[in-house]
C-alpha cells in the first residue's frame, strides 16, 4: 500500500492506493475540498499511465529460491539497474519445501512463509522496467 500526503494551504489531501494491476487501479481519496479531489485523480491517472508490470499478469515459475537469497535479490531493485521499481511480490517455492511469499517497495521488503500455491507466482510493478535484467535477476528467463 502507498499513501501520498500533498499539503496545500490549509487544505491537507491523503491519497491511497489499493491495488494496481495491468488494468484497473483502485484509489480511497480523503480530503477536504473538491478542487484537491479532481486535482488527485488527474495526478493518479498520470502516474498510472507511466506505471505497468514487467510481464502483464507477471511471471509463473517452478525455480525454488531461498530467502536470503531472494532478499538479496529485491535489494537489488533499489539502485535503478532494473528501472523505477514502485512494487513487486509474489508467492514462490522454497528450498526448504514450503513457500515464500513476498512484497517489496523501494527500501522495504517483506519475506514470509506461507500456504502452497499450484506454482509459483512474482510480479515487478514500475517505469521504465528492463524486463531482460529483471527475469535474470529471478531466474525466469
């Protein structure tokens, strides 16, 4: 989840963001003006414009990945190398036999065990995405 906060004149605007996908974004505005609301909705359809995934619907695999070694690997999202990464997660199989599920954001990832999915799953949500460097990065060439 990302939240915007834009202060103009007294007038405080909260933006959130639900849930992005390929096609369709879900957007919660608070605020305390209707100028600042048409305001956020122009400035959210331009940003989602820019914004895709890196392969729509993301990436299926069966590679197993470590959590060190995944962490590793969304740390890596961070310098630019791959594009402007906004998000990306996914639920994938285990070394260890079980599953990972994961969520990163630029500076914060988040790395869990979780239930079994029928394969594993990962999306990178951004601009300017290299999506070559991106499935070597994963493994999913």
């Amino acid at each position: 989840m990302t939240s915007i906060t834009t202060t103009t004149t007294s007038m405080t605007m909260s933006i959130i963001t639900i849930m992005t996908s390929m096609t369709s974004t879900s957007i919660t505005i608070t605020t305390t003006s209707t100028a600042c609301a048409a305001a956020a909705i122009t400035t959210i359809t331009t940003a989602t414009t820019r914004t895709r995934c890196s392969s729509p619907g993301g990436k299926e695999t069966v590679r197993k990945f470590g959590e060190d070694e995944l962490s590793a690997m969304l740390s890596k999202l961070d310098g630019g190398e791959y594009g402007v990464v906004l998000r990306a997660k996914g639920i994938v199989p285990c070394t260890d036999g079980g599953w990972i599920h994961f969520d990163y954001t630029p500076g914060e990832q988040d790395i869990r065990t979780g239930a079994a999915d029928y394969t594993g799953r990962l999306c990178v949500i951004g601009s300017k995405l290299v999506d070559e460097k991106l499935a070597s990065l994963f493994g999913v060439a």
